[in-house]
C-alpha cells in the first residue's frame, strides 16, 4: 500500500493553483483598468430632500416619478436643477 497520493489528485492540486494564480491576474488587471476608481461622490442632501416630499410630476410629460423622469430623462419639479452637479463620466449612463 503506498502513502502517495494518486496522480489525479496532484493534477487536480495543480489545476487549482494555476486556477487561483489567473484569477488573481485578472482580478488585479480589472482594477487598473476600472474607470471609476477615483470617482469622488458629491452630497446627497438633494436627493434625500426629494425623497422625503415624494414623487412628483415630470415638467415635460406629467408623469409621476420621484426623482427624474426616466422617459423625458428630466428631474421632477420638486428637484432642484441648480444644486445637482453635472459631471462628465468615461462611459454612456441613462
């Protein structure tokens, strides 16, 4: 009887660690790729605000949302346009 494990389960034990070795070069590879890394996050006092009164009618369609109007792609009348921060983002977001 030998106390050597059998040559399948060395080839499974190689497998793995070669697995977990590609993970963790793509995981790593992910992160310097990530273009929101060093997104800063404004307040949310004006949503929280808008929240609070409920939904409202969007100023184009009168339709009833909460925050923007998700058809005209407007805020609703009870968010204040001036205090939301426009920002340029590296990617197409509706």
């Amino acid at each position: 009887m030998s106390l050597n494990p059998p040559i399948f389960l060395k080839r499974s034990e190689e497998n793995s660690s070669k697995f977990v070795e590609t993970k963790q070069s793509q995981t790593t590879s992910i992160a310097s790729e990530d273009p929101l890394q060093n997104l800063c996050l404004a307040s949310q006092e004006v949503l929280q605000k808008a929240q609070q009164s409920g939904r409202s009618k969007c100023l184009k369609c009168g339709g009833s949302r909460m925050f923007y109007c998700y058809t005209c792609y407007v805020p609703v009348e009870n968010v204040p346009i001036e205090q939301i921060p426009l920002v340029k983002l590296p990617l197409k977001i509706d």
